[in-house]
C-alpha cells in the first residue's frame, strides 16, 4: 500500500489534468457557497412547489410568481383577513404597566386599552390591499424550515419576493448578490440550482451544469400578457419541474437569472436542454416594487410593430414600423403615427420587432425612454426625430386587481425592514464636508449648496438660505428678508428629500423612519423610493448602490410636483408629468463651502 | 463622416480584415469572447442560417437551420422541411432574408442543398467546410458544440441556440434501418449536446471550430421511448457536397439506387395493414424459380435481416443492388429452408 502510494506521487503531473482539477476546485468552492442561498418553495397546506433564492442576508427570497400561486381573494364584499397575522395579546410588562397606573380601571377599560394597542399592532403588520397569500413554507439547505410572508409579485413577468420569518431576533442567512446579466455571452458556463421534482426533502439544492445557449429571448406568456419572459438567458443546463423559481449562477456564482420555464417539444413535461433564466438586469428593474410589496406593473407604449420590407420605398429595405396603436397611448401622444419606422430605443438600434419587445419589456411602467423613429411623410419617411416616452402601465390579465390594488403595500414592518437591508448594503463612507450641484432649466439656473444642517439655493435673484431646521432668511435683489412660508417649505423639502444633497455618510441617517414605497427607472437605471416623514409627500430616489438619483416632491415655488432624476452627470425634469427638455445638470461635486455662504448679510 | 475619417475608417477595415467583428450584425451590444469555447461560437455563428419552408402542414416542421458551405451562396440543411421553390427562404446571421433556390437532394443522406444570390448578401457570406486531413474526425468522450435554431427561437439577426456535450459514440444504423423506427442509412455520431426540432440542419463542432457534424433528426425509440441526438458525420457529405457544390460528378452517383428483381410476387390481401410475406406466385426463369420457390411459402429472413412482413420485404430487399447473393430463409409447412438467391436487376 505505501509503494503503491509512493507511486503515485512520483508520476509526473500532467499540466492540463492540473488545470482541469483546480477549475473543479473552484467550481466546487462555488457550488459550495451559492448552495446555502438556494432555497425549496412550498405551500403550508398543499403539496408541490418550487425553488427560489435569498439574494439579501434579511431573508429576501426571490422566486417565480407561479410557485407562489393565486392569492386567497376576498368573498363578496368582505376582504380576506383570514390570511394577516392576528394580532397578539399585549406584552405582559406593557399590560403590568399600564394596570399599575390605573390600579381601579373596570375590565371594559382594560379591554380598550388591549384593543388599542392591537389596533396599534394591526398597522405595523398588515399589508394594505384587498387579497393576500398564505405564508409560504421554505426549505433551507441547512435542513431548518421557516415560514414566509408574500411581499411583491410581478405576474407580468413570473416574479415574487417572499420574506423568512426569523427563528430568533436579528437572524441573518447566507445570501447571493445579483450579477451583471448583460455581460452574458453564449457558450459561458452557468450552472441552475433548485429542487427539481422536490427530490431533496433536506432541500439540499440539485445542481446542474451547462451553457448560455442563447441571450436576450423573448419568450410570449400566457393569455393577457401575464408570465411574459421579455428578455430570458437560454441555458442546456437542465432545468426541470421544481427547478422553478430557482436560481441560475454564472461562474463566479452571481445570481445571474431566475429559471422559470423550458421549452419541451413532443417530449412531456421534462427537460430538453431548453431552459430559460429570467435576466438578472431585468429582476433588478423590479425589486423596488417587489421589496415594497407592491403588484410590479410592466412598461408599454401601446402599440405594436412589425419587422416587415419598407412599404413605402422601392427598395428591399427592411425595418420595424408601427402596425397598430391606440389613439390615446403615449406613442401617439409623442407624435408617433401609424406606418411610422422606428429606428431606437433608449439609443439602442432597433433591429427587429422582437429585440423592441426585449427592451421595452424589461422596463417597469412610468419610466421614461426615449424612442427614435422616421415619420411618413408623402411617399416616404422624413428625418428621425428622437422623442422622450414615459412607458404606461401594461394591461395585463391581472390588471383589474392591480388597479384594485395600486396602493398594494407591504406592511409597514415589513418596509422598515426593507429599507434597513437596503441600508446596509450601501457603503458607510466618510461624512462628507460639503455637496454643491447645479440645475439648469433654459435660461434658469439653480444652484445648490450644503454643509451639515445649512443649505442654500441661488435662483437667479432670489436666494434662499437655511441656518438649521425651520431657520433661514432670503436674499432678494440684494435686500435680506425673512423667508415667506412657501420659501421655508421649499428649503426643507429639497434639504430632507433631494439625494443629491446627501453626503454619502449621511443616507442612513437621512432615511431614518422612511418607508420604502417601490422602485423607480431613472435614466436607464433601477432605483429605490422611500417616503419621507414630513409634508410635501417627499419621496427620495436611491441607486441601489446608495448613491443619489434625484427626488419627487411638491415644490411650494413653482406649485408642482417636482420630479429630479440625476444620473452621472445627466438630469431630468419632470414637473407635473411633463419632460423638461432643456435640464441640465452640474456636479454634485464634494467639498467645504465657506461658512459665510449661509451667513446673513448685516 | 469627414472624408479623412471615412479613410481611416476603411482603412482599419483592411487592417483588420483578418479579425472580422460580427458583433454590429446582431441586436444586443455584447463583450468581446473570453473562452475557447466562446470564441469558437462567435466565429462559427456567421455561418449558420435559419431556414424557413413553405408552412401550411402542421405535421412537418417548416423551420430548420442551416450551414453555408460556398462563397457562391451554397447553404446545406436537411431535406425534411417543406421546400417548396419560390417559398424557401434563408435568414443568414446578420437578419438579411433571401430567396433561396432549391437544388436536388440526397435521397440517401437526407440533405438537401439551397442556394441563394452571392450578389445579394451585403454582409458577405462565411463558408465552412467539413474537417480536413486523415486523422479522425472525432473522438469519443471528446467535447463538441453544436448549433441550431432549435424551436425556431431565433429569429432575423438573432443568436441560433448553441448546446455544448461530449461525443457518446459512434452508432451504425444499417441493422435497424427502416426496421426500427431509424430512418437513415449509415454512420451516426451520437452527443448529449441537446439536439431539437428546428436544430436539425445545424453543426456539431469540435473546441477548434472544426464542422464533424450534421445535426440530422433525433433517432426515436417509440418502444422505449428514449430519444438520442445524432449528427451524420461531416465526412460523409463530401460526395454530395463536391458534386453540387464543386461540380465533381461522381464515378457512381451514391443517391441513384437500382432497384433489383427476385421474381417473386408475394400474397397481399388489400385491408391488411401489415400481411407476412407469403409467396403468392414465382415467375417462370427468374432467380427465385432458380432456387425453386413455391407459392404458400413463408420467407422469414434476408441474410441477417428478419422479415416480419410484405414492407419489410421490399424495404430489406432495397438494401441491397442487382447481383448481389442473399441467404434466403423461408419456412414450408414447419420445415424451414434455406437457399442463395442471385437478385437480378430489374428491367424497365
């Protein structure tokens, strides 16, 4: 035995066995850590399921909207509260308390007090809207099972996000970080997890290993729209029953995609080397909404192409041109018109009809594109004009609850802990000295300037000053006043929602007591809302990657509803739904602004 | 463009005439390939086409893939799309869609060659040709890619579907053609890189970007109900590839099967679906009354081959060309016989 062992060590290492073993390794590694995110999906009260993933260390899970099934809808008028958590009695000290301070209270007083404090209770943990989920029974690869709470769905496009309910208080779990989809290219290797044909009952996940057979698919969904895969990474890893909801991995074990469907040909429901991922980069367009709770609605411009010979030149040309379109949708209302060639997309170059359904379909209703297109003129197309879109919500079959259910809300515990996990991921930075940045709208320039409490806006000549929170002055023509009420109020809103006036050490503290209430598209990229406490119904725009993305507010000086969205360097203006055109912005640039900046002129 | 930018942009074009970037032809803006097997798939995707037939039966799969084999606009795909001319149209990679002219088939093979317009294709046309040289064209275990438009999910400049496997071996199908539920005639390579309807007519290549295979249609076992991807070896196209494609006619053509005669006419009740091949009568100074056959008796078998009915009779007897000697077995009340039969040709 030890000759033979001997042996064995003395054969020369052949260099490419070497390679092949350390590539094993390090799949091995990676198989090993993505695993413990990789969840199995099931109901509480029936049988069957799915997979999903937790992609943030609070017990996000990410799943298909299929695997979570139909809500329990309300019977006739009533709603269906069968399925909110009952409130639970009072805490004993709470209850200790309150009989210590009122020793000779009747029991009926005693009994509006619970009743308060479970009303209490009642809005922190229930969702708003009128149906909702059972919770959902997770299985962890660790072999503990939890209960889930539904938060978001996208029906649109197969999605949930499912929230585990900790065993002990301040419970975190292994989580994935979302990849780069569109950095995807055909013949990478990825590998799917999940529990196809709920083969684990320890859930620990199968995985299953192949290629990126194709990118960008768009793959049409059922009747009305609904589990719609606009842009789907193709993969011959198999993908089968139970593997639904599951995660796809790239190499380095990023969550690049969801798998959520395959293709079968006459073979039965089992997989063919067909399967599809939907992209990472599309999900992340949704998680706002997901995350807040919310009945995710898809873009649309209502109108539909085709990619057809130019029916107006003599030539073999071949382009996408309008079809069909309703009168009142947005493309009309930019002045598209019917025969008219579309040309790009959010300055992509349309190639096909399919690759326009691809981009407008991983877009979230209300953001704003822009599409270029050739209109007819006489016997041909004149020149291309580029117009900007804001993308209107698409009908899809579940479209009567969404409107039912616009204001659809996670909790409000549930938002809190959300905007907390979104928190942590942002990078805890140096308090940042000072932040100056400039709007420029035509001939109006606007600039802004802050340091730690003080903020000061310039207009043209009117300034306006804040010293600290309803403090400040205003500059006008050169004469010092005090603000008017209007004024003041401007100040504060911009000082409490405009993330672009935020130092990177100061978001944390800046959403203290804020509520996430959805996502956002600002130029191209996802952002979160959160509502700020206040009035004006403040709402302030993060990246997910913490930096500033703008702000919606009522703006007490101009008597509108102010929409900034800022992206390096690039702004837009959007005041009462309407684009202005001519915003510019400059900075925000860091840096001390001199203290008498805020000081008021004797 | 100024003019000066318009001649520096040309002449990069020269400069990189060697390193051809495919990647403005397609939809989507993509990273450069890192991997070998990435960079092999972005040279080879220029090659493979879509293929469109005339719809209409719903029983036959009216979209396939194929591959460009000549600059002179040869593209080679399976023969079991409806082609219908005029009707057949071609999607080369870059999306640009052309009418295609549809040249004679190889009955043998199953492929059939298209041709489109050379002058046509703005984007110019990127051949390939089977793997050269005497070594193997593959190896078992070894890796390959193969590419197809399978379940006609690509559509205009859209990528074809690449699935990536090993070769699992090497199946002749002789024995069970036309007797099992196999419909072709010869060497198979057989891979798990997933092969479905709509791949068929694409590539199977190896890590190099060598063409070693034809994606031809799955072979099916109705009995077990197993299917298996197979690839008919490139090697094995070269005849009809040279003759069509180069213009070198063949000494024999490999397609033109002469049909041969036994003088047996065998009993086939019409309303049977499947009759054995009982002889009905035996003509006078043929092959059969050489070997003295009666009407009444029952053949059973043709050299190796069993023969279950009237249709495999004939489908058995195909096989085989006029002059060839089989061991004939056939059974006379309970006693079975054996005889050589000499098959003659058949006079027209």
């Amino acid at each position: 035995m030890i000759a033979v062992t001997a042996a064995l060590v003395l054969l020369p290492q052949d260099p490419d066995l070497a390679a092949v073993r350390a590539s094993e390794q390090r799949r091995v590694e990676v198989v090993a850590r993505c695993a413990a995110a990789v969840c199995s999906v099931g109901d509480m009260s029936s049988p069957g399921g799915g997979s999903g993933v937790i992609f943030d260390p609070a017990g996000f899970v990410l799943t298909n909207y299929h695997v979570v099934g139909d809500p329990v809808r309300p019977k006739g008028d009533k709603p269906a509260e069968e399925v909110r958590p009952t409130p639970p009695e009072p805490p004993h000290a709470e209850l200790e308390a309150w009989q210590q301070a009122h020793p000779d209270a009747p029991a009926d007083e005693r009994a509006q007090f619970v009743a308060a404090w479970q009303g209490r209770w009642r809005d922190e943990h229930w969702p708003t809207g009128k149906y909702h989920w059972h919770n959902k029974k997770v299985g962890l690869p660790d072999g503990e099972v939890y209960e889930a709470v539904v938060l978001g769905i996208d029906p649109g496009s197969d999605l949930a996000v499912l929230r585990l309910l900790p065993k002990a208080p301040g419970q975190t779990w292994p989580a994935c970080a979302f990849g780069d989809s569109d950095q995807l290219l055909v013949g990478e290797t990825v590998f799917a997890m999940g529990n196809p044909f709920l083969l684990a009952t320890d859930f620990t996940p199968t995985v299953t290993f192949g290629i990126v057979s194709g990118t960008h698919r768009y793959q049409e969904g059922g009747g009305n729209r609904m589990l719609v895969y606009p842009d789907c990474i193709q993969v011959d890893a198999p993908v089968n029953p139970g593997n639904s909801g599951g995660p796809l991995f790239s190499e380095a074990g990023e969550i690049i995609g969801i798998n959520g469907r395959i293709s079968i040909g006459d073979r039965g429901r089992v997989n063919v080397g067909v399967g599809f991922a939907i992209a990472s980069n599309q999900i992340v367009n949704f998680l706002g909404d997901l995350l807040a709770g919310r009945h995710a609605e898809h873009g649309t411009l209502d109108m539909s192409c085709w990619y057809m010979t130019a029916p107006r030149e003599q030539t073999q040309r071949r382009g996408v041109f309008v079809q069909q379109m309703y009168k009142d949708s947005v493309a009309a209302a930019a002045g598209l018109s019917l025969g008219d060639e579309i040309t790009s997309f959010n300055g992509v170059h349309v190639r096909s009809a399919n690759q326009l359904a691809t981009l407008i379909g991983v877009l979230p209703a209300h953001a704003w594109v822009t599409l270029g297109f050739r209109p007819t003129i006489g016997d041909g197309y004149g020149d291309e004009r580029v117009v900007p879109i804001r993308l209107s919500p698409l009908d899809t079959g579940s479209s009567a609850d969404a409107k039912a259910d616009a204001e659809r809300l996670a909790s409000r515990e549930n938002r809190r802990l959300a905007t907390a996990a979104l928190c942590r991921q942002w990078p805890a930075q140096d308090q940042g000295t000072g932040v100056t940045f400039t709007l420029v709208s035509g001939t109006e320039r606007q600039q802004f300037r802050r340091q730690g409490e003080r903020l000061r806006v310039d207009r043209g000549d009117l300034s306006l000053v804040r010293t600290g929170r309803g403090a400040g002055f205003a500059i006008e023509n050169g004469k010092v006043r005090d603000s008017t009420a209007e004024e003041a109020a401007f100040l504060e809103r911009q000082f409490a929602g405009n993330t672009l006036l935020w130092t990177s050490g100061q978001r944390s503290q800046q959403l203290d007591g804020s509520l996430l209430v959805g996502g956002a598209h600002v130029l191209g990229a996802p952002a979160w809302r959160f509502a700020l406490a206040g009035d004006g119904e403040i709402e302030a725009l993060v990246f997910r990657d913490g930096s500033p993305a703008g702000c919606v507010l009522r703006d007490p000086l101009r008597r509108q509803r102010v929409e900034l969205h800022a992206r390096s360097g690039v702004a837009q203006l959007i005041a009462d739904g309407a684009i202005d055109k001519a915003c510019k912005l400059e900075g925000p640039t860091a840096g001390a602004i001199a203290d008498d900046v805020f000081g008021r002129p004797q | 463009m100024s003019r000066a930018a318009a001649a520096v942009a040309v002449l990069a074009g020269v400069l990189s005439a060697q390193k051809q970037d495919f990647g403005a032809a397609y939809s989507f803006a993509e990273r450069a390939p890192r991997t070998v097997l990435e960079r092999t798939i972005d040279k080879l995707l220029p090659s493979i086409v879509k293929v469109h037939g005339a719809s209409g039966l719903s029983t036959i799969t009216s979209y396939a893939t194929g591959i460009v084999v000549s600059d002179k606009g040869h593209i080679l795909t399976l023969d079991q799309i409806l082609v219908q001319k005029g009707r057949t149209r071609v999607v080369l990679y870059d999306g640009s869609v052309h009418q295609a002219e549809v040249l004679p088939a190889d009955d043998r093979l199953r492929v059939r060659l298209l041709r489109v317009d050379p002058a046509e294709v703005e984007g110019g046309l990127h051949p390939i040709w089977p793997k050269q040289g005497d070594g193997p064209l593959f190896r078992t275990g070894q890796c390959v890619v193969s590419l197809g438009n399978c379940f006609r999910l690509a559509e205009f400049s859209e990528k074809v579907s690449a699935t990536f496997g090993v070769v699992v071996g090497r199946a002749n199908t002789a024995l069970r053609y036309r007797l099992a539920d196999v419909q072709y005639d010869g060497d198979l390579i057989l891979t798990d890189a997933c092969n479905n309807p709509g791949h068929y007519g694409g590539g199977l290549f190896d890590l190099d970007g060598n063409w070693i295979g034809f994606n031809t249609r799955l072979l099916e076992s109705k009995e077990t109900n197993t299917m298996l991807s197979a690839a008919i070896p490139s090697r094995d196209l070269l005849p009809y590839l040279d003759e069509y494609v180069n213009g070198k006619v063949q000494a024999e053509s490999p397609k033109v099967v002469r049909p041969v005669y036994t003088g047996i006419v065998l009993f086939e009740p019409s309303g049977r679906t499947s009759p054995p091949a009982y002889v009905d009568r035996v003509v006078k100074d043929s092959p059969a009354a050489a070997i003295e056959l009666r009407p009444d008796d029952l053949i059973v078998r043709i050299d190796d081959y069993s023969v279950r009915s009237c249709k495999e009779f004939r489908d058995v007897l195909a096989k085989f060309g006029p002059g060839a000697k089989v061991q004939l077995t056939y059974k006379r009340g309970t006693v079975v016989h054996q005889a050589a039969l000499t098959l003659a040709e058949e006079k027209q």
